[in-house]
C-alpha cells in the first residue's frame, strides 16, 4: 500500500489561498504544487536545490 504525501503550506500563507505553493516530502526530493490546483502539475526538486531557491529568494 503506498502512503499518499502530507502537502503543507508555510505558516506566512493567507487564508485566501492567494500566491502560495505547497511542499512535500517525496522520494527523492521535494514536491512542490499549487494548492489552487491540487491535481495539477507538480514540480519535484532535490532537497538541496530547494535549499538553494530558498537562499535566493531571501537575498
């Protein structure tokens, strides 16, 4: 049986579901979808290129 993922949204989220994005943890990686969208696409990035865009966001 496979264990479907926990998707979460960063505590800064509004309520109104506006400009956010989910993460989860996934084999080999970090999922990424928008949350507007929950069946939609998904990106799925390494932990260390998250770290990364994470850095350079906040610079």
């Amino acid at each position: 049986m496979e264990s479907r993922p926990t998707w979460r949204k960063t505590r800064h989220s509004g309520s109104d579901g506006g400009h956010c994005v989910e993460l989860a943890r996934l084999p080999g990686g970090v999922g990424i979808r928008d949350p507007k969208n929950p069946e939609g696409p998904r990106l799925l990035i390494t932990r260390d290129a998250l770290r990364a865009l994470v850095s350079d966001l906040k610079r």
